[in-house]
C-alpha cells in the first residue's frame, strides 16, 4: 500500500511541476519524491520481496548509475530550495 501511494505522488509532481513553471519548490519535492523516496522505498521492497539471491536482486547490483542518482536527486534538491540557480 505504501508503494503505491509513493507512485501516486511521482504523476502528482510531474504535474505540479508543468503547472508551476518549475518552481524551486516543485523541483525540490519533485526530487525528493522522484529520486530519493520513490527509488529507496520501492527498490528495497522489490528486493526484499524477491529474496537476496534473485535474478532481480543480482540485477541491480554493481549499477553505479542507482547509486549517483541519489545524491544527485539530493544536491537537486537543497540547490533548488536555497535558489542557488536563478
């Protein structure tokens, strides 16, 4: 149930952000909600699901590109909140 409310929030802020103009706000939430807690949440529950030794686990092991785009997402979205970029 959670999972789903996460994915529920991911087309609520990709709307916020086209009705807003991209904001700092929006992107911020957008980043947080998009990158950070989306990505976390769903994943370890997908993997915790599938076990430890599953192919699904085994795939996302060694993908360096999960585990930049966390901080990216993160940097994203204290720059957009602080207004670094006008």
């Amino acid at each position: 149930m959670l999972a789903l409310f996460w994915q529920s929030l991911i087309s609520f802020t990709t709307t916020s952000m086209g009705e807003n103009y991209f904001s700092s706000v929006t992107i911020a939430v957008y980043a947080i909600v998009l990158g950070i807690v989306s990505y976390i949440l769903l994943v370890n529950q997908m993997c915790r699901l599938h076990g430890a030794g599953s192919d699904f686990s085994k795939a996302l092991k060694g993908h360096t590109k999960s585990y930049v785009t966390i901080p990216i997402n993160s940097v994203a979205a204290i720059v957009s909140i602080l207004g670094l970029l006008h």
